[in-house]
C-alpha cells in the first residue's frame, strides 16, 4: 500500500481544531488578569487651563510606584473648552456723509440797517471817584540799641568764682536745697560736681568739721575756671524748718565775671511753701563774654 504524501494545504479536521485550542490558550497566557476597563477605572485625569496656562490633575493609587520608563495606556476621556478672554474688536468708524453746502445769495447793500458808530455812551450824574493815593512808605523806626550789660555793684560771692547761681534765706534753721541743671542733668547737694553746670557750695564748703559741710542759710553752684555757656534752669524746694514754719522768703543772685574783670549781676526773689514741689525760680541764658540775660516764670 503506497503512502500518502504530505500536501501543504491538505488539513484533516483534527488538525484545525488543535489549532484553534492553542491560539486560545495562547491568548489566555498572554492577556493580563484582574483589574477593571480603563473606562471604568480613572488612573490619572489632567486639566488644562488655557487662560491662565496653568495645569491640574489627580494622580490614582495605582500609579504612585510607577518609574521613569514604564508604559501606561492612556485614553482620552472628554475635553472641555476653558473660557478664552473676547478680545475688542477695531472700532470702524461709519462712513461719512457728504453734505452739500449750501450757497448764500448775496444781500443788498441797501436793505441793509446802516451799522451804528462806536459812540462813548453818556452815563447819566455819575459823582466822579478819587482814585486812592498810594500810602507812601513809612520811615524806618530807630532800631532799640542794644541792653548795656548789668554792671554789679553789689557784693560779692562769699567764694571767689567766674560764675555763680545762689540763694540765701534768714535763719540757718530752715533747710532749703537749690537745683541748677542743663541738659538734663543738676548739680545740688547730692551731686555736688558736673563738668558742664559747675561745683555745689554751701557757702562755707571749705571750712569743713569732719568731713561734712557746716550747716548754712545759702546755697549755690559755682563756676571756678571759666565761664561755661549755655542755658541754665534754677530750682529750689523748702525740705523742713526746726521753727515749723510753713513759709519762706528766697533770696537769689546771678553773678558773673569775664577775663576783663567785669561783673555782671541781677538778684530776684521767691516765695517757697514747706514740703512743696520744687519751685522754677528763673531760666539763665549765659555767653562765654559774661553776658547773660534772666527770664523769671
């Protein structure tokens, strides 16, 4: 018995159908497993704002471990258009229309009014007005010459000094403590030296009894090398009275005398009350020359 020869497309039935199974396993292999559509489940959503050309989107759980590389499949779902800003349209100006101009005829000089002359008009009894005289220019007055400097004829300081802020009371028993300052800082008894004020004195500072100053009826801030300048305020407070007195008349002295040896001074005087406030007695503006002029409150 001859055999049959193999022919290309000479397929028995069972051959086919063993075909078919393999391309179905096949496919089965190969097809990925679980999981969802990707209409159904949303990896990542994008939008896209063209007015402001900004972009936002969601990102799924699924796609948080992916690297750079892998192949995601992505489908696009919806567009939506973003509102554009209208732009302005050119403004067409309309077209102009021709008006013919119309033609006045001429008139005739004679039916024409004659034209009434420039003639002043008549005002009727107006009384006539002065017109002002310009004020003539007063004469300058004599300027005031200037104060002489107030020559002291006093007595003096009880120290020899250049300058000198001082008070003086009646009796010793009453105790009475004088401030001068200058730019926030006072010289008294328990600061007895600043550089730019002067030295406190009691008037007897250097007769001393064991190191403390003999009690007085005066007080005084002194200025021993030269005159310092600028403006000084003069305080003064009524601490206590061994008389009890409730009342006390102040007397004062500005003394001053330059490098020529001339003095200059002015004397003023106040009324203090016991344990008041500290009382302004005066304000000093002194010069370097010794001049110095005082402005009582």
């Amino acid at each position: 018995m001859s055999r049959r020869k193999a022919e290309l497309f000479n397929l028995s039935f069972l051959d086919l159908l063993t075909s078919a199974l393999g391309a179905v396993i096949f496919l089965f292999i190969i097809t990925p497993k679980g999981g969802a559509p990707a209409a159904k489940v949303q990896q990542a959503a994008v939008y896209i704002d063209t007015a402001q050309m900004k972009v936002f989107g969601s990102l799924h759980d699924s796609l948080r471990h992916k690297t750079v590389g892998d192949t995601l499949f992505a489908v696009l779902v919806d567009y939506k258009n973003m509102p554009r800003e209208e732009k302005p349209q050119a403004y067409v100006p309309p077209p102009r229309q021709e008006v013919p101009e119309q033609v006045k005829a001429p008139q005739d000089r004679s039916s024409q009014p004659p034209a009434p002359k420039n003639e002043p008009k008549k005002e009727a009894n107006v009384p006539d007005v002065k017109k002002p005289e310009p004020e003539k220019p007063k004469p300058a007055e004599p300027k005031e010459p200037a104060p002489e400097p107030r020559t002291y004829k006093g007595d003096a300081p009880s120290v020899p000094c250049v300058v000198s802020f001082e008070v003086n009371w009646r009796s010793a028993e009453d105790n009475v403590d004088l401030y001068v300052c200058k730019g926030g800082d006072c010289v008294y008894g328990g600061r007895k030296r600043d550089d730019k004020i002067g030295q406190w004195d009691s008037g007897k500072s250097r007769n001393r009894l064991f190191g403390n100053d003999l009690r007085t009826n005066q007080e005084a801030v002194r200025q021993f090398d030269k005159i310092i300048p600028g403006e000084y305020k003069l305080y003064a407070q009524y601490k206590e009275s061994a008389k009890n007195r409730t009342t006390l008349n102040l007397s004062g002295l500005i003394y001053t005398k330059n490098s020529q040896n001339q003095e200059q001074g002015d004397s003023f005087s106040m009324s203090l009350t016991l344990g008041g406030p500290r009382v302004l007695l005066g304000t000093v503006v002194l010069q370097e020359n010794g001049n110095f002029k005082l402005i009582k409150p």
